[in-house]
C-alpha cells in the first residue's frame, strides 16, 4: 500500500492560483495512474485530472484551460496547478494512486475560492 501526503490547500480568492502536491512514499511509475479528484459536502467524488505512465493526461471539462498535472518521478510527487480559480472549485481535493490490484487515497486538503 502506497501512503500520499496532499498539500498545499488553503484560502484564494477568485481568479487566483493555488499548486496542490501529492508526495507518495513508493515510485510513482509503478502505477498506472496518478489522479487528484475533489469532493464538495453533498456532492460526489469527481475526476479532477490524472496521468498515466506514458505521461497521457485526461482533465475535467470544467477545469479543461485552467488546470494542469504534472508529476516528478525522482521526487515521487504529482502536482496540481490551478488557475483562474472559482467559487465551484471549492473542495477537498485527494490524490489517487491506481494500478492493479491498488486504489488508494490521500487524506485530502481543502481547497477554498472565495472572497
């Protein structure tokens, strides 16, 4: 099992930016996919972005233009960075970790957009 440690969150106003890190404590190319998703109270769990092995990434439509992943392979880290950010982006935002036989999950940091 594989630990991640999210950091990063905090308090922007609208139209600001914020870097989300996720460390993992194993190789992150071991894994098929790293992915952030988020969760507002009420709503469900949605997928924020992800990138594969080959370095392919996938994005939200509504964050599609603002947000970008990336990820570090000798420092097992995979980043967020957010733009332009909105009141609807509020959220606790996890970091994921998927591969065969393997789903796991950050503890989460909260990401607030408000004036």
């Amino acid at each position: 099992q594989v630990q991640l440690v999210e950091s990063g969150g905090g308090l922007v106003q609208p139209g600001g930016s914020l870097r989300l890190s996720c460390a993992a404590s194993r190789n992150i190319f071991m894994f098929n996919a790293m992915g952030w998703y988020r969760q507002a109270p009420g709503n469900q769990r949605e997928l924020v972005a992800s990138i594969n092995v080959g370095g392919s990434t996938n994005y939200a439509d509504s964050v599609k233009g603002r947000f970008t992943i990336s990820r570090d392979n000798a420092k097992n880290t995979v980043a967020l960075q957010m733009n332009t950010l909105k009141p609807e982006d509020t959220a606790i935002y996890y970091c994921n970790a998927r591969t065969l036989g393997v789903n796991d999950w950050g503890q989460g940091t909260q990401v607030t957009v408000s004036s």
